[in-house]
C-alpha cells in the first residue's frame, strides 16, 4: 500500500504528541489530538474528549509519568487512518493519593509506588481540513507492575 509520506509522518506526530500532553500535563495539546467529537475507550469506560481531557490530567497531576510508545503500524484508507502501537508507561505513584481513578488503577498505597504497564493504543484517525486528529482512542492494558520506590541511584542526582 501506497500513501504520501507526509500522512504517515503527520499520523505518527499526532499520537507522539497525545503522549508527550500526557507526561506534559497539558491539557490544550491533549485537547489538539483529537477531534472534538472523539471517543476515548480506556479503563472499562468511554469518555468524551471533554471527559477525558479533564480526567486525565488530574489522575497524573501528582505523579511522575512517562510514556513510550513503538511498534507504530500505521494503514491508510483515504482521510480514515489506523494506528497500532504499543505502550510502555511509567508512573511515580506518590502514597496516600486518595483518588478513586488512580486507586483504581495503580491500588491504594501507603508507600511511594513505581508502577510500570504495559499495553497498547488503537488509535483511528481522520483527517479534516487537511489535519491528522484522533477520533477513537482504545487503550489496552496487558500487564502491569507495582513496586515500592527505591532510593536514587547514588550519584544520579541533579541527571
């Protein structure tokens, strides 16, 4: 299958940068991923992008968090897209957080947490006035891992 590179690379900076708005806790590029009439099916639920993109950030507001994602698999049929990839996220899950949604998801701790998942996005996109946007995300979780937060590295700090 053929398609012009610039769909794919448009494709591939649009669900990049719904990670970063996550790890960034910014709620304006969060809200520019995706189309307004976009669906998010995570965590059992669907949410509006007006939900999630309120949400989501006060879920991770108090933590640390990182996500990568790989493996992209990008297929292209005319302004509709699908994108496949995996996901690898790291969360500083601080104690005694008391919010429902992260209880939920990491446990309720009364220890620093590092918590690792592992999962995957399907993303479809579309493309309107010339602009890549998700407009269903679906977000798998396969596995995850819940560790007590170690101490620095010695000689890792100010890194």
């Amino acid at each position: 299958m053929t398609y012009p590179a610039g769909d794919h690379l448009q494709i591939l900076n649009t669900v990049h940068s719904y990670v970063f708005a996550v790890d960034d806790k910014d709620i304006a590029a969060l809200r520019a991923a995706f189309h307004p009439d976009a669906v998010i099916r995570a965590f059992g639920q669907a949410f509006s992008v007006d939900q999630y993109c309120e949400s989501i950030p006060k879920l991770v507001e108090r933590m640390n968090t990182c996500h990568k994602i790989s493996n992209e698999v990008v297929t292209i049929d005319g302004d509709r897209a699908v994108c496949r990839s995996y996901l690898l996220a790291y969360h500083g899950v601080p104690a005694n957080m008391g919010d429902p949604g992260a209880d939920a998801i990491f446990g309720a701790v009364d220890v620093d947490t590092d918590s690792l998942i592992l999962g995957g996005y399907r993303d479809t996109l579309e493309k309107r006035d010339g602009e890549w946007r998700i407009l269903e995300k679906a977000i798998s979780m396969k596995w995850q891992q819940h560790l007590p937060t170690l101490p620095p590295f010695p000689g890792w700090a100010g890194m």
